[in-house]
C-alpha cells in the first residue's frame, strides 16, 4: 500500500492541496486549501485557475514520460463548499473598466484548466470530481468537466448566471449536452435554478450520490474497480476520448462569446452580481465582527 506523497512541484502560497499516489496512479486536487487560515470566498480566483492548471499540464507531462496506464485524477476541495464559480467581484471591475483583454484572458484561462479534466490531461486520466459541498457556476462546470460526478447527499449544484443577464461560458453546454438532451441542457442555463445532488442523479448529471462523509470512500471504489479490469478500463478511456472530447477551439469560441455578452452588461446586471460577491463575503466569514 502506497503512502500519500506531496507535489514535487512547489506552489508558493498555493491554493491547492496535492496528494500524491504515485504507486496507485492516482493524484488528488484540493482546492481552496488556503482558506482553512485565511477565510475567502471559495470562487476560481485567479491565483487558484493559474495554480490548477498549472498543476494539469505539469502532472500530464510527468504521466506521459511514465506512459502511466489509466491514472486518475481526483479534483474535490478543502472546506464545506467546492466551489462557488467564477470570481464575481474581478468580474465587475473588469467590465466596468471595459477591459475585455482581461476578462477574456481570465475566461479562457478557466477553459484551458475545464477542458485538461474533461480531456484526460491528454494522458488518458480517468478524471473524478467528487463533490462534499455547494457547486455554483464555474464551479458545477468544472464538476461536469469530469469524466465520473459523485456528490454527497444534500449538496447543491446549479447554474446561476442568468440571475445577472448572463449565461455559463466556461464548458456547461459541451459538458451537459454529453449526459442530457441539449434541450435540458439549455433549460438548466436558462432558468439558473438550484438542484440537490439527488435530482440531478435522476437526470443523468450526477453519477454517484452517497451519504454524507461517504464521498471518498466512494471514489477509491471506483478507482479499485478499474483496477480490477486495467486494459478494459484504459481501452473505453481511449474509446471515450475519440468519441465525446469537445474540441478546445470550440470551447474557446464560447468563451468569446460569454466575454461579448458580459461587457454588454448593464449597471443592473452587475448590482446584482455585487450582491452576491457580498452574500458569498458574509457566508464565508470574512466580515466576521463588522455587522
């Protein structure tokens, strides 16, 4: 039985908690790892989407030397939320600035680190989101990037955007439209409703939902399963990857399109987005003693 080993590679101040099982082949991601001393809002700042992909491209090229068979790459969170979505407040600022250089350069940014999870890293991974807490946006996105979904019961997952005039441009429609018609899958966008990991199980967007502190249990099972079967397995990843990768450069068009439809955003459009930056400040503590 193999030990967890740390990340080779050093992430001063990182927003990540890698462990490493290297004898198992299978590479755990933790986000939001610098909140537990310092509270925050659980969102894809910059410094996380950098660190994370970061994080990708170094490991894949680490696997594709080793020409590792089927590893797995496991993407959760440190704290009670896995992720919040996008980083609303920079997004304010950059449209009320009218910096589309920036905006788009953070967009695609998040779209390189989705589209590594949904692509296997570009070694085959088997990629796994397990999901303990609320994924919101950006962060149900990243959750449907991955090749296997396993929530806990009574986690929320949902797809807010249109509250503020806006839709999910960072992978939701090419992720969806693999699980669901693209009908329910541009319904979900549309309404910007919240679902619990059960619902969303009954529609085929969720693969797994266990109890509560179940969830890693869970994704070692998975893992052991596969290793039960390993040519099998490693063959339905290369068939999977030639069959439902939605290619990059589409993905990045999107993106164009979701950075064009938020500079077009009104002042009412990015109050509400400036309500929610405070509701998520509130929630995680950082106004704590201010009233």
């Amino acid at each position: 039985m193999s030990a967890a080993q740390p990340s080779p590679i050093p992430l001063r101040k990182s927003t990540l908690r890698i462990v490493e099982e290297p004898l198992r082949d299978v590479y755990w991601i933790h986000m939001h790892a610098d909140l537990l001393a310092q509270p925050g809002r659980a969102c894809f700042s910059s410094r996380l989407v950098d660190d994370i992909v970061d994080y990708q491209q170094g490991l894949g090229k680490r696997l594709a030397q080793a020409r590792i068979l089927s590893p797995h790459v496991v993407l959760a969170a440190d704290g009670d939320v896995f992720n919040l979505g996008g980083d609303l407040e920079l997004f304010c600022r950059l449209i009320r600035e009218r910096d589309r250089a920036q905006l788009l350069d953070y967009a695609q940014r998040c779209v390189l680190g989705v589209h590594a999870f949904h692509a296997g890293l570009g070694v085959r991974a088997h990629s796994i989101a397990l999901v303990q807490g609320n994924a919101l946006g950006g962060g149900f996105e990243a959750a449907l990037s991955c090749h296997t979904l396993i929530a806990e019961e009574g986690v929320m997952m949902g797809l807010p955007e249109v509250l503020f005039d806006l839709f999910p441009g960072m992978g939701a429609y090419s992720f969806m439209c693999q699980r669901v018609s693209p009908q329910l899958a541009a319904r979900i966008m549309l309404e910007g409703n919240l679902y619990s990991a059960e619902q969303l199980h009954g529609m085929g967007l969720v693969d797994q939902v266990v109890p509560r502190g179940c969830g890693v249990a869970a994704v070692e099972k998975v893992i052991r399963d596969s290793k039960r079967i390993p040519h099998a397995w490693a063959a339905m990843q290369q068939v999977r990857e030639i069959t439902t990768t939605a290619p990059l450069d589409g993905m990045m068009r999107i993106t164009e399109i979701w950075v064009d439809t938020a500079m077009q955003l009104g002042e009412k459009s990015l109050r509400t987005m400036d309500r929610l930056v405070r509701a998520q400040t509130r929630r995680s503590g950082m106004e704590a003693g201010t009233g």
